[in-house]
C-alpha cells in the first residue's frame, strides 16, 4: 500500500463511500429487477381477452 501521509483518512473514506454507494446501486437493481420480474410474471398469468 502507498504510502498516504497526512490524506490517508480522507483517501480511504473517498474509498469507502464509493464502494457503499456502488453497493447500494447493485443492490436497489437487483431488487427492482426481482419486482419488474414478479410483475411481469402477474401479468402474462392473466387470462387473455379478445
């Protein structure tokens, strides 16, 4: 690991929100993606009209 001196904190903190909010976003579209999937699959189970 380089050495950081006096940033050390502030360089490592940036790494950490970054990695908090890029598993956020996996997270979030993964959920949503299970949702639009349970939807879709409500919809094609209805009975057809026409």
């Amino acid at each position: 690991m380089p050495d950081l001196g006096s940033y050390a904190v502030y360089v490592i903190g940036a790494y950490a929100v970054s990695l908090g909010l890029i598993g956020a976003l996996v997270w979030a579209s993964v959920a949503r993606a299970r949702k639009v999937r349970a939807q879709l699959e409500e919809v094609e189970r209805r009975p057809r009209h026409g």
